[in-house]
C-alpha cells in the first residue's frame, strides 16, 4: 500500500478526534444530558448488568423502546464497571467520533471525490448543532445514526459484488438498527427498494436477494415484539391516538429543515414551512426515480432513497399515534444524508463549468459553505457558554442538581425503608438521583388505582412542585385523604411518609 494511502483519511481522523473533545467540553460541566429516556435506558442496563432482566427503573417489562441500546449500555457496563450516567461523556464522544470519521470515509469513495468538498462535509458534521444536541444526551440516536453510516457503507459494497456476504452484512447491521429504534424499519423499507430496482439483478435473483435481506432484517425487531408481547400484551409498547394532523406534522418536520438551514434566519421561513418539506420530498423522490431508471445506483442514491421513507415514516406514524412533537431529536438520523445529498452535486457542477467562470464560482461556493459552517459554529458556541455554566438541561443541570430536594435526596436516599414503597409526581427523578424505584401517583381518572393507592398502609411521596402534572392526582388531595407526616420540606417540594395508625382494641 502506498504511503498516501494510509494518509488518505488523516482529516478525518482529526475531525473525529475534536469531536470527541467537542462533546467533552460540552459535558464537561455536569455530564451526559439526562432526561426521561435517558433514565429509562441506563435503568434497564443497570438492571440487565445486575440482574439479567430487561426492566426499567418502574419494574416494568422495557416495551415502549427497544432493547438494543440498553444492552449496548450494559455491555459496556459489564466491560468497564462504569454506570452509563458516569460513563455517557466517553460513550457519546467516542460514537460522535465515529460518525465523523465514517461521514468522510464516504465521501473518499466519491465518484468526483474533492478534498476541500471532503472538509465542508467534515466541518459541517463536526459544528453541526442538530448532532451536536444529540450527542451530549444518553439517547438511542446516538447509536442509531452510526448504524446508519454503517448500513449505507456495507450496501454499497453490496452494490459493487452483488455477493450474499455484504447483503448480509447489510442486513445484520439493519437487523440491529431496528432494535435500537423501532424506525429502523425504514432501513429495511430502503434496502428492499433498492433491491427491488437493482437492474444488475435477475428476477429470480431479485427475489432471493429481497427475502434474504428481510428476513434478517426483520429477526431482531421481530423476537423483541414478542418478547414484548408475552411480557405486557403490547408488542411496542402502549399507544395513544395522535393529536396532530398530518399537515400539522409536516409543518413540523419543515421548521425543523429551516433550522437547519440557519438556526437564526430559518424561524423567518417558518410560515413555508409546509411548501419547503413537500417540495424537499417530492424533489427527492423525483431524483432517486430518474437515478434508479437511468441504473445509476451509488452511495448518493441510497441516500435519497433513505431521507423520504425515513420522513415520510415518522410525519405519517405521528399523525397516527401521539408521540413527541417532530423535532430535531426525531429527525436526527436523516441529517448526515441529507447534508451530503444536497450538496454532493457541487463538486460535479463544477468541473463542468468553463474554466472563465469557475474560479468565480467555486469562490461563491467556497464563502457559501464558510458561512453555513459560521452560523452553526456561532450556534454551538452559544449552547456551550449556557451548558459550560449550567450544564445540559435536564436532570443534570443545575436546575436541579443544585435545589434543596435533589441534594437532600443524594445524601438521604439509604434512610428510606426499602420494603415501603415510595410514590411521585417524578420517578424518574427519582431514580435518576437516588438509584431508588418508585412508581407514579395514581392518574387522576383510575378510580381503580386511586382506591387501591390509598388503602395501602405505609408509602412514601416524593413530591416535585416543579413538575406538576394535570393528569396525576395532586398532593392537596392526597394530603386530604391520608394523614401524611413531613419528613423534609424544600422550597422545591417535600418528602412525606404515611404510616396507617395502630388501632386500639
């Protein structure tokens, strides 16, 4: 091999490497951000790590989320004997690293490969604000984009060969992506569309080639459903009917693209919002046709292929069942592609402008490309002089690691009776700070639970004011029908235990 060669992806090694310190800075603070899922996840690991049970800090059966990411957190916890709270900081830089590596690894194997194209790209993933929010939060994304990466890489190979080895490695890798988020369906929908349109193919082969690549695919997904299904009758979890629209989805999903754009001028366009996703859509969808008709499949086109069926998939699943609002965090794992697919045409745009105007114009691209990579730079360093002080919002930032419960909570948690349960408004605060398991008060419209919640004889509440929930019964009320004694108040809640009195003979 010669010397060049192993120098051929020196950039992106370094970009990889200040990306890794670009998430310990930003977490350098307080930690890894933490937040509902974020407890969920490092709870089930805890508990796999442990016990060898797939159960979240509510002793519940892990339904609502799949079961890879906790079981890559606990691996890792049985490897290094690390809590994936503590260890979330080297965990997230390490995969950030990765994708940036793998993003210019990509682009190296470009048809109209140009290094300075090769550095916007590694620029524009490194400062990206979409990402970097993902990556400094114990989020299942994290893994799930560089699954993503590793699908695209594996299925061009396959695209090269057309051997079942690499269509097996495509679809292991998919097979695991969609135990890591259930839209990893999306991946399995794009390689069998590829499949299908592979012109290289021969019917029966096509076939073959469509069933090999499901069937794997789908193992994984598929033994987790009914894991979940003998476990809690549901086989992804409970799911409530959505309350926005389609429309109203789309809307989302297009101010999500403006800001992408430009976190600061992209607000101005949200009124197009709607416009600017349909035609986004529509344009992709009319390019990966006339690529796929005119049998020039390649990285860029597995790409395209991707980004709609992955939008398409969560704008229409949200109209369907209430989930949260189509935001950065959702539309995480489409960024990478879609930044490369919108610009990849660049680099052959200009070779084939006449040598009078191209330096004129690879100018213009040049100042076009600092100045997106400027306003992201901007926007992150903005983040970082709020979460450098505070920390990351979330249960590890200062809003609540420094109140008088969370640190009360810390330095008191072995004082509480572990054969009394402890009821909240929060019990994922809860574990989040004490390690212990707690349940939610009942909701205010189970009459069933409420009555069963207070005939119970010994509880503890935890209660945070700060989190005050319209659909759980309220304290008042329970300070009506039950004689609860203080154990500590805070200006941000209070501790209460309920033991039934003794009655005399």
């Amino acid at each position: 091999m010669k010397p060049a060669s192993h120098l051929k992806n020196l950039d992106s090694a370094i970009a990889a490497v200040m990306g890794f310190l670009a998430i310990y800075l930003f977490t350098r603070y307080s930690g890894v951000g933490i937040s509902y899922d974020s407890v969920m996840y490092a709870s089930t690991a805890n508990n796999l790590q442990a016990h060898g049970s797939l159960v979240a800090f509510d002793k519940l059966p892990l339904a609502c989320f799949p079961v890879f990411y906790p079981f890559f957190l606990g691996l890792i916890q049985f490897i290094t004997n690390v809590d994936p709270f503590r260890a979330g900081t080297v965990i997230n830089g390490i995969l950030f690293a990765s994708v940036i590596f793998l993003s210019g690894w990509i682009i190296e194997k470009f048809s109209s490969y140009q290094k300075i194209y090769k550095w916007f790209i590694l620029v524009g993933v490194l400062v990206s604000p979409a990402l970097i929010e993902i990556y400094t939060y114990l989020w299942s994304e994290t893994l799930f984009v560089l699954e993503i990466l590793l699908f695209i890489m594996a299925y061009r190979y396959y695209l090269q060969s057309h051997t079942l080895k690499w269509l097996v490695v495509a679809a292991t890798v998919t097979a695991i992506a969609c135990v890591t988020r259930y839209v990893g369906v999306t991946i399995i929908a794009t390689g069998c569309l590829l499949l299908l349109l592979d012109s290289a193919l021969s019917i029966s082969k096509k076939a073959g080639h469509i069933l090999l690549f499901a069937g794997i695919s789908m193992s994984l997904l598929l033994g987790n459903m009914v894991k979940n299904k003998l476990a809690t009758s549901f086989s992804t979890g409970y799911a409530t009917p959505s309350v926005t629209s389609f429309s109203k989805n789309l809307y989302y999903f297009g101010t999500v693209m403006c800001d992408w754009g430009n976190l600061k001028t992209g607000k101005y366009l949200y009124p197009y919002s709607i416009a600017i996703a349909c035609i986004l859509l529509l344009t992709l969808i009319i390019v990966f046709f006339c690529k796929a008709y005119q049998h020039k499949i390649s990285y860029q086109v597995v790409m395209i292929a991707f980004i709609p069926i992955f939008s398409l998939f969560v704008i229409i699943t949200s109209s369907i069942h209430k989930i949260d609002q189509i935001n950065n965090r959702l539309l995480s794992p489409i960024y990478i592609p879609l930044l490369i697919v919108s610009t990849s045409w660049i680099p052959d745009t200009l070779t084939k402008i006449k040598a009078n105007f191209k330096v004129i114009i690879t100018g213009l691209v040049i100042i076009m490309m600092f100045a997106f990579a400027y306003s992201n730079l901007k926007a992150d360093l903005q983040r970082y002089h709020y979460e450098y002080n505070y920390g990351i919002p979330g249960y590890n930032s200062d809003d609540w690691n420094k109140t008088e419960i969370v640190t009360w909570l810390r330095k008191n948690k072995n004082t509480f009776n572990r054969q009394i349960p402890i009821y909240t408004d929060a019990h994922e605060a809860v574990y989040a700070y004490t390690n212990l398991s707690s349940q939610l008060v009942p909701y205010a419209f189970n009459s069933d639970e409420i009555k069963k919640f207070y005939n119970k004889k010994h509880f503890y509440v935890i209660w945070f004011n700060s989190l005050y929930n319209t659909g759980l019964i309220n304290l008042p009320d329970i300070l009506k029908n039950t004689k609860l004694t203080k154990v500590e108040t805070f200006k941000e809640g209070a501790v209460y235990l309920y033991d039934e009195p003794v009655k005399q003979p």
